[in-house]
C-alpha cells in the first residue's frame, strides 16, 4: 500500500491524563502520527477546529469517565473521524453504572447488583433483602485506582454506615460472588483474541485481589469458561482492545464479569501488540497481523518482571501444524481469532432498556443529569481523604498523594497554594475549581498553631493577629485586619483571600 493511502491518524490525549500509546507503540508506520490534546473546561470547540484543520481520519485514545459526555458530543460534529475505541466501546468506562447496563443488553452473566437513587429504598434493600456479604462500590468516576472505591460489608449495620460515610451516588452494591482459589482473573484481548490472562489473588489479610494493594498473580490454569466470556464480552463491545475482570464461582464453576473496558493497565509488549493489530486495521492488510499464541502468557508469566519490562518487542512465529496427531487438538482453541472489529452504531449503546433486577430508571438520559447534579460533593483539601482527592478530574494516584502529604504540613485555604508543587499547574487548578469547597478559614476560629500553616503568615504575624483578636474579642469585619502591625496594603489583599468571618 502507497502510505499517501494510509489514513492520517493522531493520539488523542488529555492534560494530566496517562497517556496509552505513544509514537514507539507504532513501530514501522511510516506517515506522522499527530498529538491533539484537550485542555478540559471549554476546549471543546478548539478541539474539534484542531482536528478539522489537520484532516485526521483517526483518533487514537480512550476517555475518561469526566470526559465521556463532552466527547460523546465532539464525535457528534465529527462524523467522518473515527475514534479508536468508538465512543460506544467506551460506554463501560464511564461507570459501574454503564457496566451493569452493557452486561444486562448483551446477557453478560454479572453478579447481582442493584443501584439505588433513593437512600431509603437502598436502606431497606439492605435491611431486608440483601444477602451478604455484599460488595459496593462507587459507580461514576475513577475506575483504575485498584480496590480505593470497592468495599465488602458483612450485615446490614455496615452497609449503612458506609453509604453514611461515602455517601455515593448512585448507591451501587452486588452480591459477593464466593471466589475460586479466592482469586479473581483479568483478561486482556486484542481484536477479541485473549492474549494475557491471570489470577489475582488478596495479600495477607486483605480481601481485595489487587496486585497494587498487596496482592499476588498466578498466569497458571486459566479456565476455559473465563476466556469465552472475555470474547463474549469483547465482540459484544465491538472493541479492538477490552480487558474483562472476571469471578469464577466457587461451587458452581461459573464466570462472572466483574468489571470490563477498553481502559486498563498493560503491559508495554501489549501496547506494542494493540499497535501492531491497529496498523494491520488501518492499512487493510498490508501490515501483519501480530500472532500471539494463546496461553503465550504461561511462558511469558515465568520471566523476571524486570526483565520483561525491557523486553518491548516481544514477536511470535506463525504456527504451521504438523500432519500427525496435532490435528486432533481441542478444536475450542481455534475458537479464539484475532478479528477485525465490526463497527459501532449509536444502538449499540443500552437506552430504556427495562432491567428487571436493577432499581434504577429507565430513561438513561434522566439518569446521567441527575448523576451529575447529585455525584458533586465540594471537597476541602485539608481533610479529604486520599480516595476523594482521586475523585478529581484526571488525578493520578501519584499525584493525589503528593497533595495529601503536602496539606499534614501545609493549612491550604486556596487551590492557587498548590502551586508550590512542581506538578500542579494553573491549568490543571482550573479544571478542579467546581469541586472543591470554599476552604477559607474563619479568623475568629483559628489558633496560632494553624496560622503559622497558612502560607504567607510567619510566627510574628501569626501571634500579631492572634493578640488582636484577644483585644477585639472577636473580628467583625476583615478590614480590622489592617491594624495589625506587619499588615500594610499588598499583606491584607493577599490575606483576604484567605479569611473569612464566620456566621
């Protein structure tokens, strides 16, 4: 193929955003691959020009969950572009919420969940109804930050004191499933063609299968029944990469789809292998498809970490069968093809659909305005937990820590203090200023040993303002501020912003 044929193609990033693919991950293509970075807030329109004016065909990136409706919007007045995963494939990655309803249209077996709006209905649910342990979880919002929004609770009085405490909305809890080997499996696939699978299993004294929270993986005895879900799940999505999260029953050997999406952590020859099956995609052939043999993991599980890190091409030669009893193999094995994905259709997205078993509403658009009316909690950065700080938009994990460490020595009563941190930026402030609460702090209620936190307040000034609130009794008015010795004109701008007088 002439590559003035080949579709011009370009990463679709976000600021602040791990970024999937890279121009490596292309190895061999021969045009350049454009970068188009949305710059949240009102980009949209910028966005869209951008792409225009650069004539691209495909974009290649998936989007977060606080994107997912501006993008669903931008694919809109983007008919002839097409996005690497569709917007429909990425439906799942929005929300707890989205998975439930995806697995219900396609008759994926799931657990059994139920979601609530209403408080009282999911309190009677758990008084009454519920068997236990069951398992809730936060359904809008980060969903790769291991188990930090996935709880279990034994009885009814833990349920209800968690929803208290997290007060998630909309409330979504599932039946336990009790686990094989007390692990769970994640799945990976390229063009519907499972190509690493493992167990996950809980550290010690910890029930969440994580490896990022202590646990442990096993690439060994994958079940049959855990990769024909998997497909199941991925042709359904019509998803060139999906990873599925999968439960297998302890008793009754069934599978169960615990999470699934096109967003998930890979390997990097992974990354490599996705690359290479898109190049096959987008040329119609004329670059190779990659042949990852199935149960490859096996081999490829036994090599040192460290080690496979490195290795970034990992390639595998076409297998040819011999003429001897290899014939005979398990014929289920050649079930698994790696395939071109059919394309996605606005239908393919679940609307009014009526789910028997789930407490919600059936207008799906009423659901999603009142998600986002009712999911906002303000938060203040000098006593939120690590959890909610990744709530954020586009917060990593990384990050979020470095800002909870930052506030056990720093009293923080404006998002612009943040900025004494080399990875935060105006920008990225911008983009949180919705979410969090006004964090000023009341003159009358503070005390010297919090004062001296505040930036800009050393120990003179903060003893300053201390005595004259003794003198005074209390402030009335900011303005009394200006009596107090050290605080001329700029000093009392700058500390109005970060005072106020409490009712």
């Amino acid at each position: 193929m002439n590559k003035n044929e080949l579709p011009k193609i370009a990463f679709l990033y976000l600021d602040y955003v791990m970024r999937f693919f890279d121009h490596s991950n292309f190895k061999g293509w021969p045009n350049k691959i454009h970068t188009i970075t949305y710059h949240w807030k009102n980009d949209k329109n910028r966005f869209i020009k951008e792409v225009k004016n650069k004539k691209i065909d495909i974009l290649i990136g998936n989007i977060p969950a606080t994107a997912y409706d501006t993008f669903v919007q931008i694919s809109k007045e983007l008919p002839n572009v097409r996005f690497v995963p569709s917007l429909e494939t990425q439906f799942p990655n929005k929300s707890k919420e989205n998975v439930t309803l995806f697995c219900e249209k396609y008759k994926l077996s799931i657990p059994k969940t139920k979601i609530f709006y209403d408080k009282q209905k999911a309190d009677k649910y758990f008084k009454n109804d519920a068997s236990y342990p069951q398992i809730i979880k936060k359904s809008y919002g980060p969903s790769n930050y291991g188990g930090y929004f996935v709880h279990k609770v034994d009885n009814n009085n833990e349920a209800k004191k968690l929803i208290e405490e997290k007060k998630y909305t909309p409330i979504y809890t599932q039946n336990a499933i009790d686990l094989k080997h007390s692990g769970d499996l994640r799945i990976m696939l390229i063009g519907h063609k499972p190509v690493c699978a493992f167990w996950r299993f809980s550290g010690k004294g910890e029930w969440i299968t994580n490896t990022s929270q202590g646990g442990s993986m096993s690439y060994e005895n994958v079940p049959m029944a855990s990769l024909e879900l998997a497909v199941q799940a991925s042709k359904a999505a019509k998803a060139e990469y999906w990873a599925c999260d999968i439960a297998i029953d302890a008793k009754t050997n069934k599978a169960y789809i615990l999470e699934c999406a096109t967003a998930f952590a890979a390997f990097p020859y992974i990354r490599d292998w996705i690359c290479q099956y898109l190049m096959w995609d987008f040329s119609h052939g004329a670059f190779q498809k990659p042949h990852v043999p199935l149960f490859s993991w096996e081999e490829l599980g036994k090599i040192n970490p460290n080690l496979l890190r490195t290795m970034r091409h990992i390639g595998f030669g076409q297998y040819t069968q011999s003429s001897d009893a290899e014939c005979y193999t398990n014929e289920k094995y050649n079930e698994f093809i790696m395939e071109k994905t059919k394309d996605s259709k606005s239908s393919d997205v679940p609307k009014n659909i009526n789910i028997e078993d789930l407490d919600i509403y059936k207008d799906l658009s009423k659901r999603n305005n009142q998600e986002k009316s009712c999911d906002i909690q303000k938060i203040n950065l000098n006593s939120t937990s690590l959890t909610t700080l990744m709530s954020l938009h586009a917060m990593e994990e990384d990050l979020a820590l470095e800002i909870f460490e930052y506030a056990k020595d720093n009293i923080i009563t404006d998002t612009s203090d943040l900025l004494d941190l080399e990875s935060i930026n105006e920008t990225m402030i911008n983009t949180w200023e919705d979410d969090i609460e006004d964090m000023r702090f009341d003159i009358n209620d503070i005390k010297y040993k919090c004062l001296i936190k505040i930036k800009g307040i050393g120990a003179k000034l903060a003893k300053n303002i201390v005595d004259k609130k003794e003198e005074l009794g209390k402030f009335t008015c900011l303005d009394e501020l200006k009596d107090i010795d050290g605080i001329g004109k700029n000093k009392f701008y700058e500390l109005k912003s970060r005072f106020k007088i409490g009712e």
